[in-house]
C-alpha cells in the first residue's frame, strides 16, 4: 500500500467514502452523507493543507484502487491548535489492518511530539486502532450534531512520542526509557 498527499481532484472518492452508510455516520458530526460541494470543499482544504504546512492526510492505495485517507490535520481542542490524527477506509479495505499501516506510515514520518484524536462514542473499531497505535483515552468532549438527530458523545484520546532512552555503555545496568513528553 502506498500513500500520497490529497488533492483537489480526490473530491469524487472522498464523497464517495464518506457517502458510505458504513463510514459516513461514524465520523460525521451531522450523520449525513457528503454530498459533492462538501467533499470539493474538504479536499480543497486537505490539498491547502499540504501546501501550507508540507504534510496532513494522504490518500492511501492498494492494489491501484483508493482504499481510505488517513494522516493528520491541524484542529482546534479547548482553544488550541493541535495535531489531530484522522483516518477513514472503505468497507472491502477495513478489518484488514490497512488503517494501522497508514497511520503507523503516519506516525514514522511526521513524528509529532504530541497528537490527538477525537472519536465518537460509538466507534469501536476506531477506539481498537487507536489504542493500538499507542493512543491513551483523554476524557470526553461535548456532544455535537443537530439537536434533531441526537447530538453524539465524542471521545477524546492523545498520544505522546516517547523519548528514546539514551545507548547503553558495553556492561552498563539496564536503563529505563525516559518519560513521555
């Protein structure tokens, strides 16, 4: 599997995936699919992203055939800009462990010193992987959405880079790796 930054022109695939009933309604705050002008403008904003800060989510490829994004985008989380992890593959790609390849990907290539990710509530499988990749629940957020379909219960998770201990001397005690920042 192979990844690469996302572009305007992946606005179809982007509608496409998150038009999925099986995709769309967990990750999406109003639980709507995306319909054309939103996937143009998201993909619009992931591709400004790249350009403006040299990394953020890639579209990930198996095979010849888009199988999901995943990577990181700036957001805001109680005020503050943060690095957020984000990831979304189609149904045929998932249970396969593509999302954890493209995150770790993630991960090893921009080693941010902190990262965050916002779930919500009834996102098991989002929950597993993340927690997996070395993600530590954070608490919980408000709920959003539209008072007419229930707003939903968002879980917060972080995940800080550990440090590397320092190399051993030949014949030193073993040493403990330092503490997370």
């Amino acid at each position: 599997m192979s990844g690469r930054p996302l572009a305007e022109s992946d606005a179809p695939f982007l509608r496409a995936l998150f038009a999925d009933p099986a995709v769309g309604p967990l990750v999406s705050a109003e639980r709507r699919p995306w319909d054309a002008a939103l996937a143009a403008e998201a993909a619009a904003d992931y591709a400004r992203h790249w350009r403006r800060r040299g990394w953020g989510l890639r579209l990930w490829i198996e095979g010849g055939r888009a199988r999901g994004v995943a990577g990181f985008n700036m957001c805001e989380i109680g005020g503050v800009e943060a690095v957020e992890a984000s990831f979304a593959f189609v149904p045929r790609a998932q249970g396969r462990g593509l999302a954890e390849e493209a995150m770790r990907a993630a991960l090893d290539e921009l080693r941010p010193p902190v990262v965050w990710a916002v779930i919500h509530a009834d996102n098991a499988p989002s929950e597993r992987l993340l927690r997996k990749l070395g993600f530590a629940s954070a608490g919980a957020l408000p709920a959003e959405g539209p008072e007419e379909v229930a707003p939903r219960a968002r879980l917060l998770f972080v995940r800080a880079a550990q440090r590397e201990a320092p190399p051993r001397a030949p014949g030193a005690g073993a040493r403990t790796p330092g503490p997370t920042t």
